[in-house]
C-alpha cells in the first residue's frame, strides 16, 4: 500500500514536472519569438530555463500530491471538486516552491534571498499550480469513468437485454446439515 503512494507521488511529480516544463518552454518561445526575450537570450538557454522550471514542477507535483493522499484519504476522484482541487494545486504550488527555492540558496551556501525576489513569481507559480491540479484531476476522472464503463461493458447481459443482477451472497446459516 505504501509502495503503491509512493509511485503515484512519484509519478504525479514527474507528469507535473513535464508540465511545468513545456508551459515554460512555450512561455519563453512566445516571448522570443515576439522579440520581448533580452537579446542575449538563445535557444540553449531556453530550454535551460524551461528545464528548471520543470523540476520546479516536479517539487510542486510531489509536495501536492501528498498533500491530496492525507487530505483526500479513501475518496473516488469522482467525489473530488475540480475547483477545490485547481485551488489546492494554486495554494500549495504558491506557499511550497518560494520555500523551496530559499532552501536550496540557503543549502548552497548563497545565504537567504530577499523575499521580494520571490514573491513575485507568486501569481505565476498559483496559475500552473492551479492548472496542473484541475488537468490531472480531470484526466483521473475521465480515465476511472473509462474503467467503469469497459467493467459495465463486461457484464453480460440477462436475455431481456437488462444487466444481470449481481449474484447473492451465500448464507451458510440455513444450508441442510449431513
């Protein structure tokens, strides 16, 4: 069972990750291609930049995922609002990763950043946070509802075309003795 949330969390970290960066990969390919990008901006460093804010994701991706395994315990993801859900992804995507980034300087050595160098990504940060959560909660639901509907399909049908009533459970209580 443990195994099983790791690997999700893992896994959710890696597809947010893959979002995050291809949302900052065409976020800097816009802004190059429009001539907004500073003039010793290159393709290399592009994808530099995308890929940071990849791993960025990634960080976002795991800490919100486990946020949803202690939050939304034993629950369908049918049963989950897509709004709570987009909301969750935007407060943990914008109070985590400025967190993050402080550690990592202070971890390097560099010595706290000034917040306001930070906070200002915060909007940005609540926006894919919030994007990420509501697409891999809508994906969930749509493949649980392909699930449910390949098992409803599996099911054979009673010969009045209605489904099959699904079998009793055996009482043994009343069976004849030998």
């Amino acid at each position: 069972m443990l195994a099983r949330r790791l690997r999700a969390v893992v896994r959710n970290a890696v597809l947010w990750g893959l979002g995050w960066f291809l949302a900052g990969l065409g976020l800097v390919t816009t802004l190059m291609l429009t001539g907004m990008a500073p003039r010793d901006a290159t393709w290399f460093r592009a994808i530099g930049l995308a890929a940071r804010v990849g791993v960025v994701g990634g960080f976002a991706g795991a800490i919100f995922a486990l946020a949803t395994v202690l939050l939304y315990r034993g629950r369908r993801m049918r049963e989950m609002s897509w709004v709570r859900f987009a909301l969750a992804g935007a407060v943990v995507s914008a109070t985590m990763i400025p967190l993050f980034l402080q550690l990592l300087n202070v971890i390097s050595g560099d010595g706290p950043v000034a917040w306001s160098e930070l906070t200002d990504d915060i909007p940005l940060l609540a926006v894919l946070g919030g994007g990420a959560a509501a697409t891999w909660l809508a994906l969930a639901q749509r493949a649980e509802r392909r699930e449910t509907m390949a098992d409803a399909a599996e099911t054979p049908a009673a010969p009045n075309g209605l489904p099959r009533p699904l079998a009793a459970p055996v009482s043994h209580a009343h069976a004849p003795q030998r």
